[in-house]
C-alpha cells in the first residue's frame, strides 16, 4: 500500500478524479435537457457486454462505449494501493457503489439505470486492479507506476480485442445467408421477377443476382414473413429505375421494415434528388415477424420501387442461446 506523502498525493488526485467523474455522470453530455422527460428511464436485461470495434459502427457511439470501460480504470489500479482488499471485496464494494450511482441516476432523471453500464464500468475497474496486482515490485516508485499503466494498457487491448471479437462474430458471423423470396409468405401478396434482368439507377447498370422484387407489384404494398426468431438481420438494396426517374416529378417513394409490430427501419427514395439509390443492412434481433410495407406517391398503379439482392442471416447458435436467455429474462420483469 501507499504511505506517507505519496499516499496523499494518491488520494488527492483520486478524489479530483472522482469529482470528474461525477460530473460526466450527472452534469456533463447536457444531461439537464433530460429533466425534460419525467419519466424514469432504465434497462434491467443485459444486452451484451458493449465494446465493439469501431469498424462499421457510429463513431460518437463507439467513443461513448470505450469511456465507459476506459474512465473505470484508474478506480481499480488505484483504490487497492491505497486500501489493501482482496479481488472479491473489491469488486463487490464496486459493483454496488456503481449500482447506487446509476439508481441516482434514474431517480434525479439525469440519465437512466442501465445494466449494461454497470457491466463495462465492472469490467474496467477489474482491468485496473489486475494491472497493479501484475506488478510485484517498485509499485510506489516512478518506474512501478510506469509498468502498472503499461499492464492496463496491455490488458485494456486483450479485453476489447476478446470482446469485440465476440460480439462481432455474434451480430455478424456464424449464420447461413438465405434469399428472401425463398420464405414463404404468412400474410399479404408479392412479386418477385423470375427473370434478374438488368436496369439502370444513377446512370449506372445494376445486374440483380439473387432476387429482384417485381416492378408490377401494386403501388402500395405490404407483406409478411414468418421468421421464428432464426435471422438476425435482413440485408438488401432500393432504388427508384432511371426510366422512372425521367418520367416523374416529384414522386417519393418509403419503404418500412416492422419486426413483431414494431416499425424498425425506413427508407425513403426521391425520384428528383440523389436519394433515389440505397443500401441496407437492418438487425433483425431474432424477431418472430417481419412486416414490408412499401407506398409510392404516384397515381400509376404499379410501383416505382426496386429492391433487389434482399438477404436474411440465420442466428448463430451463440445468438441464439442469447436471445433465449434474454427472453427468459423478460418474461421476469
């Protein structure tokens, strides 16, 4: 443990740093504006671990997930060289000291009880006390100090490569890939043209190679599909044809993805703007249903919309078991 004047500095800068931390935690994001809602807002079923890589994901949203483990650390490498505590005891005064924050949180509608935050707050604060019981020797000294943020550095690396590597193969990998046309339909009527003929969009040639929805579908349209919780996203590409494009004015074209009831993704294609060409990709989280419902303002009979090379991702088994596990859960609450 730390004695004497280094022991002062040590706490000195561990109660600056607590300070920080509250501050992100009550006042800093412009957390006032959530006063606004009176409602409590919190999450009691864990959905993952969230660390991801940042590759394919919204920068401020992965920047946010890496604060929440990273700004933890420092708790763990410093609280046990200052208050000698076993793994066990450490951990379990943490986990409940989080736990009183984020219920604070909710209660003073500054932010929500999230069970998911306190899962990655856990796991930062476990990195830095394994950092500093790493470390044997010299821990008080410059060079001991050094070694042990090098090990939380070292460490930090192995967990977000482990984890991210996990919910990476989880959300994306493991899964067969199967054409949507191939389902059959529950609810509602579709064409699919039995041909893959080619067309132009943005002056540029398109060659359809799994499906293409049918252009002589009526101008509004829904469908449904019977999932049974096997696919975890749906995959796909839109656009309004060119020939379309030249023979209309200011048709709008939306396209609406609704899993169990619930919309879940839109798109909106315009036949004057460059919004008339897109790609998607739309998690699907094991949903029992999928609904399309597509609409065109236009008075011709027949849609301006085409989709085409629209895909479904089976569930991996280790999906699977998870979505087993997080209904069980809600079923509980």
């Amino acid at each position: 443990m730390y004695q004497g004047k280094l022991r002062k500095i040590t706490l000195i800068l561990l109660a600056l740093y607590t300070i920080l931390t509250f501050y992100f935690m009550y006042i800093g994001f412009n957390r006032a504006s959530f006063l606004q809602n009176a409602s409590m807002r919190y999450s009691l079923i864990p959905e993952g671990i969230p660390l991801h890589f940042p590759m394919g994901k919204d920068f401020r949203l992965w920047f946010f997930e890496l604060g929440n483990f990273v700004a933890f650390i420092p708790f763990g490498m410093v609280i046990p060289l200052l208050y000698r505590c076993q793994f066990i005891r450490f951990i379990t005064l943490f986990v409940l000291s989080i736990t009183i924050l984020e219920i604070v949180q909710m209660l003073s509608r500054l932010g929500s009880f999230d069970i998911d935050d306190i899962i990655i707050n856990t796991l930062g604060a476990a990195v830095g006390f394994w950092a500093q019981r790493l470390v044997r020797r010299d821990r008080d000294k410059c060079k001991g100090i050094y070694r042990i943020v090098l090990t939380a550095i070292v460490l930090s690396i192995g967990v977000i490569a482990i984890v991210g590597g996990i919910n990476d193969y989880l959300e994306k990998g493991g899964g067969e890939v199967v054409a949507l046309n191939e389902l059959a339909l529950k609810d509602g009527s579709v064409l699919w043209d039995e041909t893959l003929l080619s067309f132009t969009s943005t002056r540029k040639k398109v060659e359809p190679q799994i499906n293409v929805y049918s252009r002589k579908n009526t101008r509004t349209n829904e469908f449904t599909y019977l999932l049974n919780g096997k696919y975890t996203r749906i995959a796909g590409n839109a656009a309004i044809p060119d020939d379309v494009i030249n023979s209309a004015s200011n048709e709008r074209s939306d396209i609406m993805f609704i899993a169990d009831g619930n919309e879940i993704y839109s798109l909106g294609l315009s036949a004057n703007s460059e919004s008339n060409q897109l790609t998607f990709q739309i998690p699907l989280n094991g949903a029992n249903e999928l609904t399309i419902k597509l609409r065109n303002d236009d008075p011709n009979p027949t849609t301006n919309v085409v989709m085409w090379d629209i895909t479904l991702t089976e569930v991996n088994k280790g999906q699977m078991i998870i979505n087993r596990i997080k209904e069980k859960a809600r079923s509980l609450f």
